[in-house]
C-alpha cells in the first residue's frame, strides 16, 4: 500500500499541472450536470413493505383522492369573535377559495362542512387533500400552501397551513460560514501560515464542491432526502480538511528536516496517505452499510454521505500532492525555509503532547477506571431515549407548522395534530359496511381514543376509510401503543385492516430502524475491524477500538438526550419544545461516529505502530506516536467539531440535533478516548498489542501503511515510472 501510494504521489507532483487540470475539468463538468440535471430532494419518510406504507399504496388504486398527502389549515377568530361570526365567516371562506388555487390541491373542505370547530368556537380546521404523496409534491406547491391565508389575515384571522406539508428544506447560512472560518483560523495557527491554511482548505473545498454537484446531478434520477445533501456537506467539509491536514503537516514535517520536495510529497502520501486511506475506508464502510437496513431514505443519505467522504479522499491523495508540488517549500514559515535550506538540525523539542502521552501512560490504571467511569455516568441519560418522527411540535418556533401545531392543539387537544387512519377492504360493499362498524366499535372500546368517525368510501364500496383521533399527541408512547393496540384488536376474517396515517408511518419507521439496528451494527463493526486488523496486524488494536468507540456512542447519545429530549440546557441552543429524538438519529449518528472515531484511530495509533515497528519499545513508542501525533490530531478534532457546529444553529430539528450529537461525539472521542484511554490501555497490554498469530499473519495480506518497506526502496524506479 505505502510503495503504490509512494509513486501515485510523485506523480501527482512531477505532473501536477495534468493532475490540476484533470481535477479541474471534472469539477466543472459535475458542476454543469448538477444544473442541467439537477431536481429538487424530498421529504418523505416511508419504508416499503410496512403495514401503513402497503396501506397508503392499495390506496391509490382502490380511493386515489385519499392516498395523496393531506393538510389542514387552522383559521383563529380574531378576539372576542367565533367562526359564526358573518365577516369572519366570509374570511374563512375567502381562505378556502385561496387553499383550492394552490397548485396540486385536489380538494380543500370549509369548518362548517366538516364541523371541525373547536367547542368555544373559536378555532376550525380546514381539510386539504392533495393530488401527490408529499414526497412528490413540487417545491411550488409546499411554498405555494406555506404562504395562503392573506385574504383571512388581512380580516384579522390567525391562519397557520400546518399538516406535514413542509414548505422549505433546511438551507445553508452564516453560521456554518463561522464554522469554516474556525476551522481557517485552527489551520493557520497549526501551520503558522496563511499559504498553508489556504492550500489545505482549497482542496477541501474541491472535494466538497464536487460531492455536491455530483448528489445535486443525482437527484433528476434517484429521490433524495433533503437532509442529505446537507449531511454530505458536513462530513465532506470536516473530512476534506483534517485529510489534508494529515497529510500536509507529514509533509511540512520532513521538509523542516531538510527532505527534498518532491521525495518529501511521495513519502507524506504513502504514510500519512495511507492512514487517510484506510480511514476514509472505515467511514465509507460505515455510511455505505445503511443500505443494509433496507430504508430507502437512509440508503440515499448513507450514499450521498459516503460519496463525498471517498471524494475526500481521492482529493488528498491526488490533487493535494499536486498543490503542494505548486507550492513548493512555501508550505512552510519563512524562517523554517531559512533553516532548511541551510541545513540546520531542528532542535528537538518535546511539546504538550509528549508530556501528555507520558503523564497517561505513567497513570494508565487510574486514567482507565475515571474515563470508563465518567464516560459511563453522561451515557445514563440513555436509558430515557424516545424516538419519533419529526412533526408539528418539532418544527421552528414562528414557523407555520408550528403555529398550527400550537393552536390545534389549544383548540382540539394533542391528537388531531396525528389522526389515525384505518383502511377497511372487504369484497362486498356489504361486507366492508359491516367490518367497517365492528372496527369503529372495537377502536372506540380502546384506552387513549379521542374520537373515531368515518372516512370516504371508494366508488365500489370495497374500500372505507375510518379516522381515529387519538386522546395523546403523535409522538408520544401513548400514541405509539394505541397504533399496536389497534391492530392486535380488530382480526378480520376474509377482509383486511390497516393502520396508516403520518403517525402511523412514523411508528413502523421507529420499529423498522430498531429492529435494523443490531444487524447494521454488527455488519459495519465486522468489517471495519477487518480493515483495522489488516493496517496493524493486531487482534487486540481493533477490538480496544471498538470498545472505545462504544464509550464514545453512549456518552454522545447521553448528553444528545439530556439536553434535546430532557431539555437540559436546550434554550442555550434554540430549542423550546424538546421531545423525542428522530427515529433514524441512533442509526445515522452511529454510522457516521463510528467512522469518524476509527479516523482517529487510525492516525494515532498508525504513528505508534511506525515507532514501534521501527525499533521502539511499546511504552516508548506509545508515547512517540501520541507526541508526534497530538498537535495534528487536536487541529484536526477542533476543526471538525467546528464544522459540526456551525449545524447546531441551523433551524431544522434533525440537522441541529446531528450537527450537536456529531460535535460532542468528535470531542468525546478525540480527547477522552484517543488521546487519553488510548495510549493508556495500549501501555497496559504492552508488547501483546502488537502480537498477531502466525497462521493469520500468513493467510492475509500486508498492507504496510506505516511506510516500513520505504526505507529499503532506493525510488529510481518510481522516477522512471513517474516520467512515463
């Protein structure tokens, strides 16, 4: 690995013009694709195969004007005034007329009609269908219904168009600008250069614009979540640059030790490259393995995320080994040039990391027992985690959804922002009249129902549709057990029940993601550990790796959960209603943790591996590795959590809610696990770390990502190679 990557990064550099235009010419045909080709993401949540998703499905073709999305749009009263009232209730009308002009609206029904109005009159519903799933809805039509209710504003009506129906997609703003400009500002203060800072960021950049455009041209084919793109941008940005770092800080390092350039860019592309390389393998392992969970929307966010982050690496081992032939010895400060270039020694200095390896390893056995102790009191908060899909309650404070979560439920009670729909099919008319009212007499008998009534009928009269207002809110428990009830209670014999509805889908996404999870996890940790016994021969680094980042997941999810579902601090962050946690956050963060925390792992403990591997003793070179290794990896971490963070910010639950779990989970992982019970636990097993059994030794391949077979090879071969 270390002699291929060796010459694919002297060519890089002997023909860094090629490499640069190459680079270039892509990122401009990716750019033109994602605007010629590029469609709008979606919203959907659904999973095929589910109970409520076959229901929605049979709905199209049995009652087609009932299986598009549905709204509501809640019209308040002005003060003293109720819905009876004849201006406000010409106002309301005038709200209907304008519902109805909204592109896709196949239906629009009054209050009145319904008698969906509150018992002090004060506060009415008006019911919208839609011709589409929500997912198929054109961006238009959600900004279109977002925007209705001038006419009944302008006569002092509250109207708030709510129901699931999103109007935008979260967007990029300042504040992740700020997290880039942190992660500049730790660049140029790692490198004491702007030129290198710059560099670093302009590769990262590169990567990332062409990830982007590449899912942007992707969505004309295939739907894409709109949190994918965004959850591409984080990890492609936080990679890019701590790939780049990795490698250019290798490279600044020799060239301070008077290394020539262009062997300096070779050797920093085989070593530090190839730790890059089989990190970014374990995060794309981890991201590409949603896919197995069998979620559509999970595998297009995986992908997408999985894309970008392989992008990133092919960026740091090719263009950047072409930027840094452009750039020459500038990379380092005018006064690391002078002394290299008249060969003066660099003195050795031992900075805050060696004093730091040599203060945990020295107090290995209590440094074990706080961290596992202490990272095992902030996972308690755990325990209490509830999942859900998003919903009204969720949803910006002054947003819309919001509102008319709000006022629903003030007016109707917690239930009518979730009805429950029953899809009753039988073969006769009769027969469906008649398992149509033992159902409704069943559900009406069961614990937390609110109010059950009938729905439409398809034209045959096969087909009937029963809501079911549930006396808690969609994302409770009580909800959730109420769904399980009433398909456990109504046992048709010929016929068929279902239960859908957007509360429903979101029951079946929880159970279908929980049951998913144990299988995911044991596939993706499966094969990075491979990967990992593969880079350092060892049985015992991979499983102390994987135990670390368990540490790290539990404390994460612990603190996600005190301060978003808890709400343990959430006003610091913007959150006024905490509540249940995303139903796909466990399994996304999971993923994507788990990568990040072996990058980590691969960069620290590759160093000790090329000390130890080189001559030292294991405490030595635990030591060595973490010394020479902590100015980097703490750049490194502070970068990346910076970009996280710059998502904490943005309005949309779900991104704030990752973009927080991923900031404490890197500065979980880099600080307490890594650099600290890392070193620790590698000093207690001593040599044994470094132990690999002879018959595996013999039956798998030597990856050598330490660079070990680079001290024999003399590189006239890769010159010539290189010319070519």
């Amino acid at each position: 690995m270390a002699n291929l990557l060796y010459r694919l990064g002297r060519y890089s550099y002997l023909h860094r013009r090629l490499v640069a235009s190459i680079w270039a010419l892509l990122l401009a045909a990716l750019g033109v694709a994602a605007f010629a080709l590029g469609g709008q993401t979606v919203n959907a949540f659904s999973i095929p195969g589910t109970e409520s998703q076959r229901a929605l499905d049979d709905l199209k073709t049995a009652l087609p004007a009932a299986s598009g999305a549905n709204g509501s749009v809640v019209v308040k009263a002005p003060a003293g005034q109720t819905l009876q009232s004849p201006a406000v209730k010409a106002a309301v009308m005038a709200t209907v007329a304008e519902v109805t002009k909204v592109p896709d609206v196949v239906m629009a029904m009054d209050p009145y009609t319904t008698k969906a109005i509150s018992p002090d009159g004060s506060t009415g519903l008006i019911s919208v269908q839609f011709g589409k799933t929500a997912d198929e809805l054109p961006k238009a039509t959600t900004e279109a219904y977002d925007e209705v209710g001038a006419a009944g504003r302008a006569a002092g009506l509250q109207v708030a168009p709510g129901g699931g129906i999103v109007g935008s997609v979260p967007e990029i703003g300042a504040t992740e600008a700020v997290g880039v400009a942190i992660a500049a500002l730790v660049l140029v203060i790692t490198f004491g250069s702007l030129l290198a800072a710059g560099m670093t960021l302009l590769t990262a950049l590169a990567g990332v614009i062409a990830g982007m455009a590449g899912l942007f041209a992707l969505t004309a084919f295939v739907d894409v979540s709109s949190t994918a793109p965004i959850l591409a941008l984080m990890l492609g940005l936080a990679v890019g640059i701590d790939y780049a770092l990795f490698i250019s800080s290798r490279h600044r390092s020799q060239l301070a030790e008077g290394m020539d350039v262009e062997e300096s860019v070779a050797r920093a592309t085989a070593t530090a490259g190839s730790a890059v390389l089989f990190a970014g393998a374990t995060v794309v392992i981890a991201l590409a393995g949603l896919s197995l969970v069998g979620v559509p929307f999970l595998t297009a966010m995986g992908l997408a995320a999985a894309a970008t982050v392989l992008t990133a690496v092919l960026v740091a081992i090719t263009l950047l080994p072409a930027m840094l032939g452009f750039l020459g010895t500038r990379i380092l400060s005018r006064k690391a040039r002078t002394a290299a270039a008249a060969a003066v020694p660099v003195a050795a200095k031992e900075g805050f990391g060696f004093r730091w390896a040599r203060l945990v390893t020295r107090f290995r056995v209590p440094v074990v027992i706080a961290g596992v102790v202490g990272l095992g009191v902030l996972a308690l908060p755990t325990q209490d985690l509830q999942l859900a899909l998003p919903d009204g309650s969720t949803a910006p404070a002054g947003s819309n959804q919001r509102i008319a979560y709000d006022l629903s439920t003030a007016a109707f009670g917690p239930g009518s922002n979730g009805p429950l729909v029953v899809v009753v099919k039988e073969s006769t008319p009769e027969a469906t009249k008649a398992l149509t009212g033992q159902v409704m007499k069943t559900v009406q008998g069961l614990p937390d129902v609110a109010a059950v009534a009938p729905g439409p009928a398809s034209q045959a009269g096969t087909t009937q549709l029963v809501t079911v207002l549930p006396a808690s809110g969609p994302n409770t428990e009580a909800t959730a057990d109420l769904v399980r009830a009433i398909r456990d209670a109504v046992q048709p014999g010929s016929g068929s029940v279902a239960v859908t509805g957007q509360t429903a889908v979101g029951v079946d996404v929880s159970a279908k993601l929980a049951a998913a999870l144990p299988k995911y996890l044991l596939v993706v940790i499966g094969l990075s550990f491979l990967l990992l016994m593969l880079a350092f021969r060892s049985l015992l680094v991979p499983l102390k790796a994987t135990l670390g980042f368990l540490l790290t997941i539990g404390a994460t999810f612990g603190i996600t959960v005190a301060v978003f579902q808890n709400g343990w601090g959430a006003e610091l962050l913007g959150v006024d209603h905490p509540g249940p946690m995303v139903s796909f956050l466990p399994i996304i963060m999971m993923g994507i943790l788990f990568g990040l925390a072996m990058d980590y792992e691969v960069f620290i403990v590759s160093r000790v591996r090329e000390e130890f591997v080189h001559g030292l003793h294991a405490r030595e070179a635990t030591i060595a590795g973490v010394g020479h290794g902590a100015r980097v990896v703490t750049a490194a971490a502070l970068i990346m959590a910076a970009v996280f963070a710059g998502f904490i910010f943005v309005h949309d639950p779900v991104i704030k809610t990752i973009g927080f779990g991923l900031t404490i989970g890197v500065l979980i992982d880099a600080f307490v696990v890594r650099m600290t019970l890392v070193p620790a636990v590698l000093t207690l097993i001593g040599d044994r770390a470094w132990s690999f059994p002879r018959w595996l030794d013999r039956i798998t391949p030597k990856v050598d990502i330490e660079g070990e077979t680079l001290r024999t090879t003399t590189g006239t071969e890769d010159k010539e190679l290189a010319k070519v």
